[in-house]
C-alpha cells in the first residue's frame, strides 16, 4: 500500500513542473463545531483549539507553528459560527468575551507570519433563515463583517470568506447581498485584504460556474472604487461519491470539475483559492486521487491561488479527513495523505515562493494555458514542457486510471477486478426542492459537534445521502454510488 502511494505522488510531482500556488494552508479547526447546514450552530458545541492557553480544543497554536515552520504553509483558515461571535445576538455587536477567544486564535495565526482566513460556517444561514431571502436581514449580515473588517483593517494578511458552503438559494440575490458585504468591508477600511466569493450548491467546483453555483453573478461584483483587485472566487471540493467529504472512498480525482473552473477563470480573466477540500488518509485510491486533483490546482496556478486542506485543529487525529499532526516526542509529524499528497505537490518544486509574498489581483491578465490531463504533456506560458514517463503502477488522466492491485471497492462492496480500473467519470444531479431539505440529521460529517473533541461522527452541512440530501453523484456505466 505504502509504494503504491509513493510512487502516485512521484508521479504527481513529476507532473507539477515548476508551478505551484501562492498560498499552501490548513483549516485550524473547532470554532465550527457544531454548525449544521441549516445554519443552526449552538455557541456551547464550539471547540476553538486553544488548549497551549489553558482554553480547550485542540493545540491550534503548536499545529500552526508546525505548518509553517516545518512546511511552508503561509495560509491558515479559521472557521467560527455566526451565533458565537455575537452570542446568539443576531444583528448585534460581536461579544467581548466570545470575540476576545476568537481573536486570540486570529492572533496566534498572524504571529506566524502566514494569511490568516476567516470562515463565517453558517452555509448562508441562521437557525433555518436564509441570508436575505427570509432570514436575517442583509443589513443584519453587513454588521457583521462591517465590525470584523473594522477590527482587522489594518491586518493585511487577514482573508474573509464571506461564508461557508451557501446552498438551496436564488444566486442573483445572494450575489448582492454579498455585493453590499464587499462593500461595507472595504469602507470599513480593509481596502486591500483578500475577499472570498462563496456559490451556491456548497460551493462545489462541479457547479460552480454553472447557472446553480452562482459564479458568473459573483465575478461582477465590484470594489467600491469599481475594480475587481483581492475579490476571489471560492472553491470547495471532496472526492466521494456524493461530495459530502463522508465516505472512505474516493470516487474522483475532480480534474474534470477544476478544469472547468480553471476555464471560466480564465475566460473571465478572473482568480479563485480553493479553500477546502480534504480526502481521507489510509485509503490507496484516495492517496492517488488526492494527489492527482492536488497537482492539477498546482499546475494551474496562473487562476488558483491557494489551496486549504481540510482538516486539522480540535480534530483528532482518528477522524476520517484527519490532517491534523500527532505529536511524536514532543514534536508534530504529519500522516501520510498531509506529506504526500498535500504539502509534497506543492513544496517540491523548482520555485520557492516564499510565504506571504505578493499581493493578488484578481483582474490581472494571464496567458497559461495548461489544461493537459495528468499523465500527458503540460505546458504554460514562460515554463517548460514536462513530459513524465509515468509508472507502470499508477497513471492519473482525466478519466483517473489507478491501480490498487487485484481488488477495487465498487457500489456492491468489493470484487475483483484488473490491475488496472479506470474510474468513472462523475456528473452531479441537483435536487432542487428545499422541501426534501432537513438540514440535520446526517452522520459521519466533517463540521459540527456534539462536544467530544474530533470524534468524527458529527453531523454535517453537506449534500446528504438520506432524505436531506440536495445533491447526488452518478457514476455513469456502475450506477449510484
């Protein structure tokens, strides 16, 4: 198992060439814990990960020291609820004590030198209530970031994720209601910090820039001044069945879906970071397809400007997307899916970029024009050619050949196969009736809590697989996975 994983990441290296993105990072984890995807996030579920304080949670401050030390991480994101930083006050002013734990976790981040993200985990929602569409008021939304920008602008390593993982809404609205955030942000003083635009659907890469996802009504808004400079693209992505970052197989190496996005971001001249995505580690196929999508994001660099992997902070080390370090002899050394197929396709390369270097504008013109499947001949403007000769053992393509041995897991369980399976290509169906929506009730996720640090059975905000669920993945040719 652990050859065939090494030889999938050479293979993925040896692809990359000498491009890599910007900012490299990890998601610290436990302010989210709790938060479903109806938008309900009980503030006592939360678990910052603020124990080296004598505060609970996680060591967020050991994790983060370590990432950028040891790895060259220069990108942490922070996920918190809405109801913590306001103490369930909707509309009201951020709570001192709760706001005073949570900049406390932003200030250990900024003390490495790295950006560090800020991620509202409501999926564009407060108990129930969509953002502008029913719920909260947009006005109501706007205070918010209004006083977070306000405390942070004069921070320029601090990024703000409007939202996680909006979904079951009308683009056109949410677009402007994050139109009116933008704004506040920016006249609120943060005139240069990065922003991130989060589409519908939970933000899937496989939707994103269709008509569901919202990213065409996202790329037209505007700074105040009327530029488009630091307004980004959000992206997330899982590879399992049905994108909800819940099942031990990966089904995908999603090349096909972050090509898409790649195309309409360069087609609009536009940037994007991809902000969270994460597989888990013990799996010989998901080791390879990790390492493939992680490739391609790098390889594409010119329109991907970071790349967050989910997840670590008040995680334990058994949950199922764990990237969170163990702590070996007093120091933190990473699993396998973290060294190889994370932070190795992005640290061996030719180029060093150093952390925090560079500001991004995103209405910057480019000209690469990568958009080769893994295992053929890449090329971009102003870098070399690089034509691997690739392994008899694994080969990622578009369509993601993968050889495990004589064994693959299919939708009945496991039977035998050839050496070599080439996995399906993957189309998502929407649901579309919020009614079919419940927003609890899903197991096994990767977000939310019921108190027990890390414990990995969490339910989750994401497309489900029971009566909630609001997208599925068809494998075409094996059936529904």
């Amino acid at each position: 198992m652990m050859l065939v994983s090494t030889l999938v990441c050479v293979g993925a290296l040896l692809q990359l060439g000498a491009a890599k993105v910007q900012f490299l990072g990890m998601a610290i984890s436990g302010g989210d814990f709790g938060c479903q995807i109806d938008g309900s996030c009980p503030t006592g579920s939360s678990q910052l990960p603020l124990s080296s304080f004598g505060m609970g949670g996680g060591d967020g401050e050991g994790q983060m020291k370590h990432f950028a030390q040891t790895n060259g991480m220069n990108m942490f994101r922070l996920p918190i609820s809405w109801q913590f930083l306001v103490d369930n006050n909707l509309g009201g002013n951020l709570d001192a004590g709760n706001f005073g734990k949570f900049d406390k976790l932003v200030q250990t981040c900024l003390a490495t030198g790295a950006y560090c993200m800020i991620d509202i985990h409501n999926f564009a929602r407060w108990n129930g209530g969509i953002i502008g569409q029913g719920g909260p008021t947009d006005e109501q939304f706007v205070s918010l970031w209004r006083q977070l920008a306000s405390k942070y602008a004069n921070s320029e390593k601090m990024v703000f994720e409007l939202m996680n993982e909006p979904h079951h809404l009308d683009v056109k609205i949410w677009a402007a209601t994050c139109q009116k955030v933008v704004t506040a942000i920016r006249e609120a003083g943060a005139v240069n910090q990065m922003i991130l635009l989060p589409g519908s659907n939970f933000d899937s890469a496989a939707t994103l820039v269709t008509p569901a996802g919202g990213a065409e009504e996202l790329m037209a808004l505007t700074n105040p001044d009327g530029t488009t400079d630091n307004l980004l693209l959000d992206v997330h992505k899982y590879l399992d069945n049905d994108n909800s970052g819940t099942h031990e197989e990966c089904v995908t190496d999603n090349i096909e879906a972050f090509q898409q996005v790649a195309d309409f971001l360069r087609k609009t001249g536009r940037k994007g970071l991809v902000s969270e995505t994460g597989a888990p580690p013990n799996a010989p196929e998901c080791m390879a397809r990790f390492c493939a999508q992680n490739a391609f994001i790098n390889r594409n660099s010119d329109v991907f400007v970071g790349l967050v992997g989910w997840a670590a902070g008040s995680f334990d080390t058994s949950y199922l997307l764990s990237m969170t370090p163990r702590k070996v002899n007093g120091r933190f050394e990473n699993n396998a899916l973290a060294t190889e197929c994370f932070i190795g396709t992005w640290r061996e390369t030719p180029e060093d970029i150093k952390p925090g270097s560079g500001n991004v504008v995103s209405n910057s013109t480019t000209t690469s024009t990568t958009t080769s499947p893994s295992n053929a001949s890449t090329s971009s403007t102003g870098s070399v050619t690089n034509t691997p000769t690739g392994s008899s053992t694994v080969t990622s393509t578009a369509d993601s050949t993968i050889t495990t041995g004589t064994e693959r897991v299919t939708s009945s369980g496991t039977s035998s196969g050839t050496a070599s399976e080439a996995s399906p290509t993957t189309t998502e169906v929407l649901l579309t009736d919020p009614a079919a929506e419940t927003g609890v009730g899903d197991s096994g996720g990767r977000t939310g809590g019921d108190g027990t640090v890390g414990s990995g059975v969490f339910p989750h905000g994401r497309p489900g697989y029971l009566a909630s669920l609001l997208a599925m993945r068809i494998n075409l040719g094996l059936g529904l996975r």
